[in-house]
C-alpha cells in the first residue's frame, strides 16, 4: 500500500525485505533511513524471533530484536511508560511510571483513574517506553531521523492487590527512580495503600526497536556543501529544590543529592 503525506509517496507495505531505496520516476521507498541495531555481542545469543505475530516486527526489522536482553536493557534504562488500552470503547494512552522485576513490568496509579480501573478485568494493553538518545540531521530533509530505543509490551495486566506484595511492588517502584527515599520516607498508611492500584504486566510479548548512528545519506548528496551529523540528546538532573515549607534545620539526604536518581538522567554539567 502507499500513502502520500507532505507530497511524498511513502510505501507501507509488511514486506520484512522493505528497505530505503528510489526505485525510478521519482519514487522512493520508505521514510527514514534509520541504521539498523548494531550487531550482537559475542555470547548474547541469537534473537528467538517474535513469540507470536502481535510482536512481529514488520517495518525495517533489522532495527528490532526479540531477545530478552535488549527488552531487559531499554527497559531498565528508562522510568517513564505510556499505557494503551480501550476505555468506554475509546483507546486512551496514560504516561506513568514504571518498574521492571524480572520478567515482569509493574506499573501503579490512583485507584480512581477510568484507565487503571478498566485494568482491574482481563483487559488488552498496550505498554510503550521510549529513550530519544539524538537528533540525526543529514544533507536532505528526508533523510533526517532520530536515534532511539523503543519497547513495545502486549498482555493482560495482573492486579496485584495482596497487602504485602503491593508494598513491595511499590517499594520496587520507588527504589527504581529514587533509590534510599522508601526507607527514607514514611511509608503508605492502610488507606494510602487501598487508594493504590498496582498492575504486573508479562514480559512474554514483547519486542524492541532501536536506531542508531550517523545520517546515511544518497552517495548523490555526500558532495553537497551541508553540515551533517547527530545531536546527542539527554535527561538531566538539576540541583534539588526544597519545598517552601521545609524547616530550616532539615538538610538534604546523601540519597537525593549524589544518588543515582531517575534511571537515564545526568547530573547537570555532566557532559561526555
């Protein structure tokens, strides 16, 4: 199939083969010629392929991996998820955060929110995280790009509601973005903990994109007179701000101000 989007005709097709190319006439196939996944370490084993075809990568798959991990690896260096799923016959897609506990993802929220209460039953969901690590800029607007990693998590949530394996789910919520603050803080009273829903999500289908590396421009281009190259991009963590209402005799913990805070973010002023 073809689509047309800015004037440009885009070829959608599931062809695994599909690739970037002009095939005459003006026609050119594919947008954005992202550079696949580097290469497997020696010893990580060889990608199982998808567990079915829900998680089969179609477009540009040499960009996609099914091994656990890579899932493991772009899961753990992010904090932040959006959620999918259909709500009163509408989808709706919630940002919140996440944590993975092996091969299990948890996610919490209000047990108020429409999303989570329709979680509750055996409902499909959709969980995407995605890291932007850059800007790919080349000699052709059309060949821009961005480097990235992308998961992508399909099932049936999993509430948990037993008093004790929701603390330590939210404990392991916690620890993950701000490791220290749950011994630190005071923990859920009874009715904090009932006002809580917390979801566990399977890792079994699951796959994971990534794009990386320099432009890769038309060889017709490569003489043209315009800078390209990539513009890293990243999280970073500014110095603590204390709320107004702090006494003045509490200092800040060791935890929050040289702890490794927010999974992927640099310190300000941090710069490879």
């Amino acid at each position: 199939m073809t689509l047309k989007g800015n004037g440009v005709p885009l070829d959608v097709t599931d062809d695994p083969k599909a690739h970037r190319s002009r095939t005459g006439a003006g026609v050119i196939r594919v947008a954005c010629n992202n550079r696949p996944m580097a290469d497997t370490p020696p010893g990580r084993g060889t990608d199982p392929g998808p567990t079915n075809d829900r998680v089969r990568l179609r477009r540009l798959p040499d960009q996609g991996s099914h091994r656990r991990e890579d899932l493991h690896a772009v899961l753990d260096a992010g904090f932040i998820c959006h959620l999918g799923l259909v709500v009163d016959g509408w989808p709706m897609v919630v940002p919140t955060n996440y944590a993975r506990d092996g091969d299990t993802l948890v996610v919490h929220g209000s047990a108020a929110s429409r999303s989570l209460r329709t979680a509750k039953t055996p409902t499909p969901v959709c969980v995407t995280v995605t890291l932007v690590d850059g800007l790919v800029l080349a000699r052709s607007v059309f060949n821009h790009s961005v480097n990235y990693r992308c998961a992508m998590v399909y099932g049936l949530p999993e509430i948990v509601d037993e008093p004790e394996a929701k603390l330590a789910t939210l404990e392991a919520l916690s620890e993950r973005i701000v490791p220290g603050q749950w011994s630190y803080a005071r923990s859920p009273s009874p009715k904090e903990l009932a006002a809580t829903t917390v979801l566990r999500l399977s890792l079994d289908e699951a796959s994971v994109k990534v794009s990386e590396g320099p432009p890769d421009d038309d060889d017709a281009d490569l003489d043209l007179d315009i800078w390209a190259g990539v513009v890293p991009l990243t999280m970073v963590r500014h110095a603590p701000v204390p709320d107004p209402d702090l006494r003045a005799d509490i200092g800040l913990p060791s935890h929050i101000a040289s702890g490794p805070l927010g999974p992927g973010t640099q310190p300000l002023g941090h710069l490879d």
